[in-house]
C-alpha cells in the first residue's frame, strides 16, 4: 500500500486495505509523517490506530536525527504496549510507504 499521510485514499483504496485486512488483521498503521484527522478517525473506525514513524530522510526542522528517532522508537513502544484492557485487539502492522 502507497497511501499519503496528507491525503484522503480514494474508493479503490479503501476497498483494497479491506481486502488486506480479511487475511492480515493489523491493528496499527505507521506513517512516515502525521496522517490528517478525517484519515485517523476513518481507520480507527475500523479498528485500526496510526502511529507515526519518521524516517528522517531530510534533516529535521525542530530538533536533530537522534530526537526524531528516539520518538520513532517511544511511538512504537507504546504500539506495542497497547493492551486490550486499554481497548485494543491484537498487535499487528500496515506499514505505508509515503
């Protein structure tokens, strides 16, 4: 999948994370930047939560490289930690390529 974090996927796209999702239940999307609110709230309506890990392909605008991947590493933590006491399914990944 090739979604955009600042764009919403048409029809055919939505349909095909559907059909990824019947033999691979993730639960969580990582993103290379900050998905727009309508597309969180479309994906957590099907159970599904964003998370984002920034590659840091260019050289950050706040902070340095070791910042960003210290929160890429904090954001996956606490995918990982997400229970289903604290209203999640089992951990599993889509990752998108931006």
């Amino acid at each position: 999948m090739q979604w955009e974090p600042d764009e919403v996927p048409n029809e055919r796209q939505w349909i095909e994370l559907q059909s990824i999702l019947k033999t691979h239940s993730a639960q969580w999307m990582i993103w290379e930047g900050e998905p727009i609110k309508a597309l969180v709230e479309k994906l957590k309506s099907m159970g599904i939560n964003s998370l984002v890990f920034d590659p840091c392909g260019n050289v950050p605008d706040q902070d340095d490289f070791m910042s960003v991947m210290r929160q890429n590493v904090e954001n996956l933590i606490a995918a990982l930690e997400y229970s289903p006491a604290k209203g999640t399914a089992r951990f599993g990944l889509l990752w998108l390529l931006g």
